[in-house]
C-alpha cells in the first residue's frame, strides 16, 4: 500500500498529536518515549504548543493515513515570540510543574525538561538583526527520506522573507548528528556553539 502524505497549516487542534511527534524525536532526534513515558507532553509544552498557538500562520503540519507524523514551526521575531512565551506561557508551567530538587547530577531527562519550565532558555545568536526568526523540525521515521523536510522548511523560510525577515537560526543538539547535512544542504551555516561536546547545542542561520 501507498502512503499518501499531505501538508496543511498548524493550528492549536494540532497539539496532542504534534506533542506525540516531539516525544518520539526526543531523545536528540531519536525516539524518547522511554525517557518521557511519565510526561509525554513534557517537550512539547515548550518546543511546539507555542508556535502552534502564538504564529499558525507560520506552523506546517504532515499527515498520512496514520495521523500528524511531522511538523516544520517558525517565529518570524524570536525576541518578541520568547516575550510573550515568558508572558503568556510560561506561567502556567511553572505552576503546574515544581522545579525538581535534589542533586541536578541524578536528575531524569524529564527532570531537566521540567527545569526548563522554569529557566527557559531564551538565546539567540548574534548578529541578531541579520538572523532574527527561528525554526524547528521534527519527523517520524515513517515520514523521513521523502524530501518533506526541505519541501517544508522553503516554504516556510520563503514565507519568512515576504514578510521582510532578513534571515533565520536554528538550534541543533550536538549529539543528533544526521541533522547537520540536512541543514547544510539547505544553506544554514554555522553561527555558534554553546555547552559542551556531549550536551551542547549548535546554532545555524540562513540569510533570505
């Protein structure tokens, strides 16, 4: 049997099933289902749900038969997204879900995922002016290797530059190797990295 994909535009409709596709991405893009099986939403109250509710406009889903198995978000002004997150979002997480205690060393994956709710992570690389939205992407392994990846992130970075971004960033976790090749072929370069060789985050930018 065929499988018949079809993209469309986000809305806030989409969260538990985009929540799912941010679960089983994870774990540094592979499945992390066992490392969230207490929480599954837990990434994607900060990795998604935003972007699906803030700007729709720029949000694009990816369906087959089986469901949602893939998005592509973006934030046409990341100081002005993470703004409002802090204003609007966030403090429903931090009053839903305590900071964890005890030795950081010895905490869970979700654990520090549940920090985060409340030490947020609001960087962007410099020069901000040259590279001030960002994107995200993740996929079920059903939906890799068809090109909907690139299909998806040009229409968005195409939607970013009519609406007179100059450029875009991304944040790629060191560890999930697979997505750098992805990202060069698409013109992303390196801008900087932050942490260390095990943890670190990577982050690319694009001119438009």
């Amino acid at each position: 049997m065929t499988t018949s994909f079809r993209t469309r535009q986000g809305n806030a409709e989409d969260i538990p099933a985009t929540y799912y596709v941010c679960m089983k991405t994870g774990d540094h893009g592979k499945d992390g289902e066992a490392l969230f099986r207490e929480d599954p939403d837990a990434l994607g109250r900060i990795f998604v749900g935003p972007y699906l509710v803030f700007e729709p406009e720029l949000s694009l889903v990816l369906e087959d038969e089986q469901g949602v198995c893939g998005y592509a978000l973006a934030a046409f002004d990341s100081r002005k997204f993470f703004d409002r997150y802090e204003r609007e979002w966030r403090p429903k997480l931090v009053a839903d879900f305590p900071m964890p205690t005890g030795d950081r060393s010895t905490w869970t994956p979700l654990q520090e995922c549940h920090s985060w709710y409340h030490e947020p992570d609001y960087f962007c690389p410099e020069p901000y002016d040259q590279y001030p939205s960002h994107l995200h992407i993740d996929f079920l392994e059903r939906a890799r290797g068809f090109g909907f990846g690139r299909s998806m992130m040009e229409e968005l970075m195409e939607k970013l530059k009519q609406m007179g971004s100059p450029g875009a960033h991304l944040g790629v976790s060191i560890r999930n190797t697979p997505a750098f090749g992805f990202y060069e072929k698409l013109g992303f370069q390196e801008l900087v990295r932050v942490g260390d060789s095990t943890d670190g985050c990577v982050y690319l930018g694009k001119k438009l």
